[in-house]
C-alpha cells in the first residue's frame, strides 16, 4: 500500500507508527507542511530509512501560514531541499479559507515553491481549496510547460486531494500533472466524472491523516482502512 499523502509529525507517537506501517509494508510520503514539522520529518527520515527503503518526503509552506513566510523561512525550505535530495517540495497552494488568498500573498509564496521544485527538479504537491484554474495560471507563471517531456529529473505537479473537474484534468494532464485521490474526492460529482479520464499512470492515493486519538496499532489498521476505502471507490468510478 502506498499512501502519497501523510503528516507523521502531526500523528500521536509517530516512531511506533511507522514502525508499525514499515512492518505491514504500508509505503507512504511522510509530509511536512509548516517550519516546525520539518526538522521533525528530517529526523524520522534518518532514523527509518534504509539503503534498499529511504523514507519518502516532502517539505513546503502551506498556504494557512503563507502570511508569516519571510526571506529566511524560505532560505530554510531550501537547505531542507538540498538536504534531502529525493524530497519533494509542498505542499504548497493556495486556499480561500485562510488570509493571503485575495491579496495574492499566498500566490507569491506558491510561486517562490514552485520556483524551488523547478530548479532542484523535484516534484511539487499542490494543495488547491478555492479556484484550480489559478493554480494552473500560477504554475505557468513558474515555468512548469505545457509540453512535458518525462525524464529522470522532470517536475511534476501533483494535485494533493484532488478535487477539479474534467476541464481542469484536460488543461492539467500536457504539464505531466500527477492526481492523488481522497475520499473526499468522491463527494463531488464534476471530480467523480473526471477521475476516469485520467490515465491510470498518474492516479495516486492518500489519506491525509494529520491527526488521531488513536493508539499506533489502531491508527496503522485505519489507515490501512482508509487507504483501501479509497482504492475502492476509485474502481468503481471506474466501471
């Protein structure tokens, strides 16, 4: 099983856990998506890691803290990055629950990411609540092209949570935009219509899982629940 989307910081006794999801051969991209998580993910990687498995990472600045990013949390990011040389950038995004997003504070702080993804080649999750179109249009701005070429080291988009429609696939697909799902994913009709016309190549699935008062044996069984939950409902949009 492979979970593309987690936040181990955040989940109660996170070395039992991945212990625990390491023994039942659950994969995962353990995410840190605030300053604080970073060092965190770091040393979990460290210590979990092998030669044959390295534990699998991201490092970014969502959008919620988009406000208080200054030169030096960014300065930061990147020594994480290059630190971290398979570690994927994000999530980043946009989102108009939090402050900056009519301001484009958050726009700028997408882009300094993207920027980053671009030139250490690393793939970039994207976290969109709010308008996918923008996204796209800030993706452009970056530098991300329209006529992806796959590669070793090609950056790729992935849309963390997807929640588009069958518009924004198609416009997304040509920038070699990866799409991992929820189970939220499936509560609206225009993402469930669109799902399928993604190639089965470029379909992830995730869990998200931030937060539990469960205890490690319990949360590894759900997760695995809640990752097969997903997989389900992807075969039947499928049909």
């Amino acid at each position: 099983m492979f979970d593309f989307h987690i936040h181990l910081a955040r989940l109660p006794h996170p070395k039992r856990l991945i212990r625990l999801l390491l023994d039942r051969n659950y994969d995962f991209v353990a995410v840190a998506c605030e300053p604080w998580e970073w060092n965190d993910v770091s040393l979990l990687k460290k210590e979990f890691s092998t030669g044959l498995k390295p534990i699998k990472t991201a490092y970014g600045l969502h959008p919620k803290v988009a406000k208080d990013v200054t030169k030096e949390v960014l300065f930061e990011l990147r020594e994480y990055l290059k630190n971290d040389k398979r570690a994927m950038v994000g999530e980043a995004g946009i989102d108009k629950r939090y402050p900056g997003y009519d301001d484009g504070s958050q726009d700028q702080i997408f882009l300094a990411q993207a920027g980053l993804a671009l030139e250490l080649k690393r793939d970039l999750q994207v976290h969109c609540v709010g308008d996918y179109m923008r996204v796209l249009r800030l993706l452009k701005e970056a530098g991300f092209s329209q006529d992806f070429k796959q590669t070793q080291d090609s950056p790729r988009p992935i849309f963390h949570r997807f929640g588009g429609d069958l518009n924004f696939v198609k416009k997304a697909l040509p920038l070699g935009a990866l799409f991992s799902l929820h189970e939220d994913s499936f509560r609206k009709k225009s993402t469930t219509a669109a799902i399928p016309h993604i190639p089965q190549e470029r379909v992830f699935f995730e869990t998200d899982a931030d937060e539990s008062f469960l205890e490690p044996e319990e949360l590894a069984e759900s997760l695995e629940n809640r990752l097969e939950s997903v997989r389900a409902a992807y075969a039947k949009s499928l049909e």
